[in-house]
C-alpha cells in the first residue's frame, strides 16, 4: 500500500526519482533492495519483455484504465493484460465467481451454471484461474459463449496451474488474462492474497459457491464487502465442510443467500442505473 500511496500523491516518475536517488528510507518499505532494482531496470526492456509474451501494459493513465479498481485503498500500479483491450470496457458489467479448489459435484455444477447464466444476461465472469470453482466458472462461461476474466496470481507466461494452459488459452481468445507482475513472475503464495482484492474489486458482486472457513475464497468476499460490493454466497448441506466458509459468511450477515441467477441480478443490477 506505501507505494500505491506515494504513486497516487506525487505520480511514478517523481516517485521513481526519488527511490532511485536514495529518498526513501533504506529500512523501510524494502525501499533498499527495489532500489537497486530500479536502477537495473530498463524500462524499452520491460516493455519489450510484455509484448514478447503477447501482452500489453495498462496504467491508471490510460483512459481504458478499469475505473472500479480506483476503489481499492491498495490500487494496482499497472497492470498485464492478454486478450482483446476492447474488452476491458465490459468488465464493468461483471460478477466475480470463487470458491474452494476442492469442491463437490454440486459445487461445480452451481458455479458452471452461475457463470453460463450470467453470461446469458450479458455479464462477464471474474475469477482466479485456479483449480476447482474458479475453473468452473471460467469453463461455464467460455461454453455459454460469454466473455471470462482469469486475474494470476503470477506472471501471464508462467501458466499456473499447470494443468490450465489450455484453459488460459481459450480465455484469452475470447476473454482477458490479468496479472499484476510482470510475464515471467512465479504465483507466490502471498501473490494469491494480493490480487484477491483485485477479482473482488473489478466486478459489480462476489458469488462465494463453497469455501472452507478459512479461505482465500472468504478473504475476497470481505475484499469486496470492503468496497461497498455486493457480497453474495451459496448454501449447501449444512454438514458439508466446503460450505462452512459460505454459511459463515451468510450468518454473519456479511453475504446474501443465493439461489438462483435471479437473486443475483437483484442484488448487483441496481448498481447500474442511473
């Protein structure tokens, strides 16, 4: 957050001048080590390096720049994309999808046909990529024909998982892949916590379909609950450990039931009027 903040007060290239320049702290921040880093960086390099990977960069400068991500009090610097850039101005009419990388039958089949009808009512779905719900959703969209959002936790050329090379491939041919390093970059664990705010921040609402208690899944509905976005969540049985995080977050009145793709039109369509 440090350095969004310094970069939102005084702008990157005043900031990157005085990092460089020794202005910062060298204990605080890090600011030592990314220095050194910035110094070593060529910027025609990085550029180059982003568009070898068939990606293209975006900053809070550019006017096709998701406005939504200004809610957050962490906003990205910029960010990597690969896909369509017109695509970016339907994200604003999304919903983000999450959930366990462990889910039942009838988990998957409920965030599959979540994301086919929300595509069916011309909304894009966001999730993570992962394995489980995330993919669900994303396959749910990409057979409705709808556009899907896949936010990394790691770099576009990195394909984690693994086992979705495919899946990012199809995504970006018909929807966008976004991440928040550069191409080459691992998924660190502490990278999945980190853009968690970005799903939740990117879409009108967060459907949580099963999740344990303690997930990133719940960490990105209270990203949204944060910013003042509907936080929506799925029951199951009530003995079912994959849907303990859902049923916490309904009891503590920090989620809405839901059931059907009707009850999640109600909650995220009035945000768009007017």
């Amino acid at each position: 957050m440090f350095w969004s903040d310094e970069i939102a007060a005084y702008g990157p290239e005043s900031v990157h001048e005085k990092l460089i320049g020794g202005g910062y702290a060298e204990d605080k921040h890090s600011a030592g080590k990314i220095a050194d880093r910035a110094r070593g960086q060529d910027g025609q390099a990085v550029l180059e390096e982003i568009a070898k990977s068939g990606s293209f960069f975006l900053t809070p400068e550019d006017e096709d720049w998701p406005a939504q991500l200004d809610d957050l009090k962490a906003t990205p610097i910029a960010l990597i994309l690969k896909g369509e850039r017109e695509l970016l101005f339907d994200i604003a009419h999304s919903i983000s999808i999450v959930g366990t990388r462990n889910p039942t039958p009838y988990g998957s089949r409920v965030a599959a046909d979540f994301a086919a009808s929300a595509c069916d009512r011309n909304f894009a779905v966001i999730s993570g990529g992962a394995y489980g719900i995330d993919a669900c959703a994303h396959r749910g969209a990409l057979a409705a024909e709808g556009m899907t959002v896949a936010v990394l936790a790691g770099g576009i050329s990195r394909n984690y998982p693994a086992g979705h090379e495919k899946l990012f491939v199809e995504i970006a041919e018909t929807g966008l892949l976004i991440s928040e390093v550069m191409p080459q970059v691992s998924a660190l664990p502490a990278r999945f916590l980190i853009r968690n705010r970005l799903i939740a921040a990117l879409s009108r609402g967060t459907i949580v379909v099963e999740a344990a208690f303690r997930s990133g899944s719940i960490r990105t509905a209270r990203e949204a609950s944060e910013i003042f976005r509907p936080v929506m969540a799925v029951p199951g049985p009530i003995n079912s450990p994959t849907s303990e995080g859902s049923h916490r977050l309904i009891t503590d009145r920090c989620a809405e039931l839901v059931s059907s793709i009707g009850d999640v039109m109600e909650l995220v369509m009035p945000l768009g009027n007017g």
